[in-house]
C-alpha cells in the first residue's frame, strides 16, 4: 500500500513537472512571438555600439603559414579572442620568410595574423600538454591545418578533444579530403591544380596557369570560417561541438563551380562564348583555357587603353553586355552595327567577338583605362580598369572603407594590410597588427587559464613554453 501511495506520489510529482514544462514551452512559444523567435529584444544602442559579432568566441587557434591563419585572422576581425599557439623559439614559418626587413616579423605571416594574441607552447612537451588541456575546456573552436595526422600525433584526436570539452568545435584545413591523396601535404598551387582552377586557366596555345589570388589557401580559410560559424550557430540548439573539415581542393573547386558547369555544357556543343569558336577552333573533351574570355553569358575581354606600350597595366576589362549594346555601337562609333545581321544580336555576335573586340580596342587605345572607365560607365556599360597592386595599395576610397589599412608594429613599423572584406553594420571590424612571438604568453596563462605568478615561474623552469637553450643542448 505503502509503495502505491508512493508511486502515485511519485506520479503526481512527475505530472505536476511535466505541466510546469508544458507552460513554459506555452511561455517560450508566447515570448517567442514577442521577441521574435525567440531571440533577445533588439538591443536599444547605436549600430555599431552592441559590440562585435563574434565577442565571447573563444579560439585555439593551431594554425600557420597561410590557408588556417586566413580563417582565424577573419574571425578576430569580426570579434572572436583568438589565441595563436607557436613552437617556443620558431613560431609560425612564415614570420621569417620572404622577410623584407631584418629581424621583424615578415608581411607574409603579419598580413595573415593581425588581431590575435601569440602564446608558446610546446605541445610535446607534458608541462605544454596541462596548459594545453585548460585552453581546450576555455575554448569554443580548435583551429588547424597541420599536415594530416600531426594534430593526432600530438595526441589531440577528435576523441580527446571532444571529452576534455564537449562543446568544442575542431576545424580542419586539409590538401585533400577522403580518397587516395588524403594523407598528402598540400600548398596553394598544388590545389590550384587539382581543384581544376589551372587546367582552365591561361592562354589555349599555354601551359596550364595558376593565378595569382590565393584561391587554394585564402578561399579555403574562407570556407573553414562560414564551417566554424555554421557549427557555433548549429551548437546553440544541440549544446554540442563537431568536426569541420574544407579540403583545398574542394574549395578551390567550388570557386572553379563555372568550369564543371562548361564541362557538362560540352557535351552539346561547342562553347559559342569562347574565342576560339569564332576562329574555328575545335573543342576538345575537357574545358579549355580561354585566355581573358568572360566566364559568364556576357562575353568580355581585356582591351588595350593609351600607354600600354610601356605601362603593363594599362588596360581595360571590357563587358559587351547586351541590354547596353546600343550605347556600346553609338560610344565606339559603329551604330549601323545596332542593326546589321552580323552584330545586332547576341548569338550573331558570338563568333565575331575577335573582330568586335577588335575594333573596341582600337578606341580605348585612343584613352586612359581611368578616362575610358568614366566614358563607359556613363552609357552604363560594365568595364574595369586593369589596377596595379601599386594603385590599390594608394587608393583612397579602399582606405576609407577600411579595406586596405595601415597599422603600426613595434619592429617593423607601419604596414599595410587587408582589413574586413566583409562590412556589418552592427559589428565594425577590429583590425589590429600581428602579435610577436610569444608576446601574449604570461598574460593568456595568468588572466585566461587562472595560472598564479609562482606556477607561471614553475612553467617558464619546465621549458614548456621557452625555446630549448641551444647551448645547455651542445653541451
Ligand atoms: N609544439 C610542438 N610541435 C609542434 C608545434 C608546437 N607548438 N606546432 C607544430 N608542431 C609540430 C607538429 O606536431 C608536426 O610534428 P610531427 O610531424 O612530428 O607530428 C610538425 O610541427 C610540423 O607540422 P606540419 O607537418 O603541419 O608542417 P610542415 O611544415 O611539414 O608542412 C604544410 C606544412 C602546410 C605542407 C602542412 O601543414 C599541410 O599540408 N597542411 C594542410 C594543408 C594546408 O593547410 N596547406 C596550406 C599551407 S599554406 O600554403
């Protein structure tokens, strides 16, 4: 009898929590609807005064030379406190290579690592292991682009991480994912290549080109970094961290996605847009380079302007849109062309646009690219001037919306750099220079993971976060 009257009170227990959930839900659900989906009320201060987007993201930042330091410098850029972890004594590669000023930290590793703070530590070392495993329960993110296998070499696997702090998300550049070349290392042009940006680009009669932006290593840090912010969105609904990998190759692919489209395209016939239809030129069964043809359903084409004899940038991008092919014909001085068979309509254009481009040319060569720019955007047809790093590195409107900025760094002195190529409203960009090498160690160990000054004095006798002493070695 006894244990009924229990069980009922037990019962009775369990129903009388289930209505109190019940209402809650009832309350969440109503307050949802007040506030909108239930997210806080909109915050009453000023745009750009609610702090920063990612403030309260916390990073353990394992990355180095250029594709993981692209990531985690655009994180802090957009708020997040990342921790840099270097090797005591060497650091991140790049802080000595292609060094242009003796004994400071070159452009390379400073224009990749602005905004973050730089702790030493030997990861091999057991003393660099304890810290190591307080920093992974304060943190919100791993970041890492070691060569395959390394992070688990130093005995941080998936496993380990994920039990030290649940809440943990790993992110992972690699050359290549899953299959055959997995455990490859991997660098810019390498991915360039297999990511099929090189087969497609340069000049048909050329070898295969790699370009000059980093698609490979900073367009993978881009996509490692919208992975990082998809998982710490997903992360406040399931309470849990998880993996996130973006292979080169994949990222470089995925900003070559026109190429696999052509690709398919092949199949049914030529590409009308390609230079070479017009010469006659058969296709062959892979996507050919098409020099300076537009990738898009506009072809374009780089023309020269006034100077280009001795100025190698003085040319123009030139896009015979069709909707402003009227205004291109009345601008260029050819406006029975508005009419003719051979050129009135797009697809009579197509195998004529050596000739047409041609004779474009022939005008922009009569101006500036910067005159030429001005003529043709007021017809409103799309061009481009050909700009030098020299003339973006002077330009004044990129100063002033904080895309190329000027910070000031105890060694080397000012230096420009790539400030936040993304503009929020509410979240304006912290973009501050590259730490030195170990700059913030005492501070991350003292104010971050709770160190006192006498375990401090205990770590620095370990050799945990020192360079090894070379002459205690020779000896
Ligand atoms: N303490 C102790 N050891 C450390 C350390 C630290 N703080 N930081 C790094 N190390 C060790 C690693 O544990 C690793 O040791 P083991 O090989 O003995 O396990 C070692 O340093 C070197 O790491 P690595 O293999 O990543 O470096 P690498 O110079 O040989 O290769 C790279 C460089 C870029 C080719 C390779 O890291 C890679 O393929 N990464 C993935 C793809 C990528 O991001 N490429 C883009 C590079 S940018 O062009």
């Amino acid at each position: 009898m006894a244990n009924k009257k229990q069980k009922n009170g037990k019962k009775s227990k369990v129903r009388a929590a289930a209505k109190k959930s019940a209402r809650k839900v009832v309350k969440l659900a109503s307050s949802t609807k007040a506030n909108g989906n239930g997210l806080p009320k909109p915050s009453s201060k000023p745009y750009g005064q609610a702090g920063l987007a990612l403030q309260g993201v916390r990073i353990l930042d394992f990355t180095h030379v250029q594709s993981g330091p692209t990531c985690t410098q655009l994180l802090a850029y957009m708020g997040a406190d990342v921790i840099k972890v270097e090797r005591p004594g060497a650091g991140d590669i790049t802080r000595g290579q292609l060094r242009d000023v003796p004994n400071a930290d070159s452009l390379y590793f400073t224009m990749l690592n602005g905004t973050k703070r730089s702790i030493t530590i030997d990861s091999k070392h057991p003393k660099g292991m304890e810290i190591l495993n307080r920093l992974i329960k304060t943190c919100d993110v791993l970041v890492e682009n070691f060569a395959p296998g390394a992070l688990d070499r130093m005995g941080l696997t998936w496993d380990y991480v994920h039990k030290l702090n649940p809440r943990m998300i790993v992110a992972s550049v690699k050359g290549f994912g899953p299959g055959p070349y997995e455990d490859c290392k991997v660098y810019e042009n390498v991915a360039q290549c297999a990511g099929g940006a090189a087969s497609t680009t340069g000049f048909r009669e050329g070898p295969p080109l790699v370009t000059g932006a980093q698609i490979g290593d900073s367009g993978t840090g881009l996509h490692l970094a919208l992975g990082i912010v998809s998982a710490l969105y997903q992360r406040i609904r399931t309470g849990r961290g998880q993996r996130v990998l973006c292979a080169m190759q994949d990222g470089v692919l995925n900003l070559t996605r026109v190429k696999l489209r052509d690709q398919q395209r092949l199949k049914h016939g030529p590409l009308t847009e390609f230079r070479q239809y017009g010469e006659g030129v058969p296709f062959g069964v892979a996507v050919p380079r098409g020099g300076n043809d537009s990738g898009g359903g506009q072809p374009g084409w780089i023309l020269k302007c006034k100077g280009w004899e001795n100025d190698p940038d003085a040319y123009l991008y030139f896009i015979t849109q069709a909707p402003v092919w009227n205004e291109i014909c009345d601008v260029i001085g050819e406006p029975e062309w508005k009419t003719h068979p051979d050129f009135a309509t797009p697809k009579a254009r197509l195998p004529r646009l050596t000739q047409i481009f041609g004779r474009i040319e022939q005008f922009t060569k009569t101006m500036t690219k910067f005159e030429a720019m001005d003529l043709f955007n007021k017809h409103d047809i799309p061009c481009g001037p050909i700009l030098s790093m020299k003339e973006i590195a002077d330009d004044e409107s990129l100063r002033t919306t904080g895309t190329v900025v000027e910070v000031d760094h105890p060694t080397r002195g000012k230096y420009l750099t790539v400030g936040n190529p993304i503009k929020l409203s509410d979240s304006p960009a912290d973009v501050r220079r590259s730490p030195l090498l170990g700059e913030h160690t005492e501070e991350i160990l003292s104010k971050v993971l709770g160190y006192s000054a006498s375990q401090i004095a205990e770590i620095k006798t370990s050799g945990a976060i020192t360079a090894p002493d070379k002459s205690k070695a020779a000896a």
